[in-house]
C-alpha cells in the first residue's frame, strides 16, 4: 500500500469510524436541518467546517498551534451541543425570511469557527500516526482527503435515514430534525461533562 493510500484510509477511518461520535454528531447536527434540495446550503456548511478544520490541522501537525487534549475534547463536545441546540431552536421559532437569511449565515461563520476546534482534534490523531516521519507534506493531504471522503458518506447517510423516516415513517422534516438534533444534543452533553471531569 502505498503512503497516501495509507494516510487516506487512516484519515477516513478516524471520522467514520464507530468510535468517532464526536465528529459524526457534530455533522449530522449541523446539515439535520436541510432536504436534499438544499444541496447547495449544506456544501457551503461542509466546506466551512472543513476549511476551518483544515487550516487548524495543518498548524497543529507542523507544530504551529499546540493546545492541549484536555481542552480540545471538552471544546469538540461543547460544539456538537451548540450546534445541535441551534438546529432546535430553529424548528422551534419560526423566522422571517430576512432571519432565516441571517441564520444562514451566522451558520457559515460558526462551522467554520467550529472546523478550527475540530482541527485540534484531528490534529493528535495524525500526530500519533506520523511516528518518526521526515515529510508530513503527503500524509497530511491523505489524511484530510480522508476525512472528507469520510465527511461526504456520513452527511449522505443522514440524508438517507431522514427520507426515510419521511416516506415509511411519515416523520415530518421538523420531527425527523428535533430528533436527531435531541439525540445529538443528549450526547454532546454527556460527552461533555465527561470530558470536563476526566480533565479535572
């Protein structure tokens, strides 16, 4: 196996893995929202949040930016719980055209703020995988190409699983997103108060 396809698959496996439910939340919550229809809306949220975790990877792997495990990981599930809260609230008060515009955009900016604390994250993987390495230069492009191959399938398995809550279920758009959003929410904030009493 060559070494990007080594680094890809290990990039891949790190964000849809079973184990990354971090990751996996925190997507599905902040695309939960939006039909396939909306494709458009949620690339744009996509590519936010991986730019930003982009740009927070490469730092952290050339040892530009160091922050330490025990506040990255809290930080990780304060986001999923964020985001998770902001998709209710949405469901939950109507807004006018010009708010929903506004919503949307505050959306874009806080994936991508989000994308930099997830970087972190990535960041002590690839670090533990990279060992004694002399060039990161391809393994970090594998890696992040990893993850977004990963990325892509995951938001593709929600849409997935909300068409078909809606056609077999008859689960109406704004329940299917109260619920994984609840769920998501639930989660983060378990895996919060965990995180902050393994850190103390």
């Amino acid at each position: 196996m060559s070494e990007f396809a080594l680094y890809f698959r290990m990039g891949f496996h790190h964000i849809a893995a079973i184990g990354a439910w971090d990751h996996i939340l925190f997507v599905a919550a902040l695309t939960a929202a939006y039909g396939v229809h909306e494709w458009k809306r949620i690339a744009v949220l996509v590519t936010a949040f991986t730019i930003g975790h982009s740009i927070t990877l490469a730092l952290a792997t050339y040892e530009l930016v160091s922050v330490g495990q025990s506040v990255v990981e809290p930080l990780i599930a304060a986001t999923i719980v964020f985001m998770a809260v902001a998709a209710i609230r949405d469901q939950l008060v109507p807004a006018t055209d010009a708010g929903r515009a506004a919503a949307m955009r505050r959306r874009y900016v806080t994936a991508g703020g989000f994308g930099l604390v997830h970087g972190l994250g990535f960041a002590s993987a690839l670090h533990a995988l990279l060992g004694s390495e002399s060039s990161i230069g391809v393994p970090l492009l594998a890696f992040n190409i990893g993850l977004e191959v990963g990325q892509v399938l995951i938001v593709g398995a929600f849409f997935a699983l909300g068409l078909a809550a809606d056609r077999w279920l008859a689960l109406r758009r704004r329940d299917w997103v109260l619920v994984l959003s609840g769920a998501a929410a639930g989660i983060g904030l378990t895996l919060l108060i965990d995180r902050l009493g393994n850190a103390s």
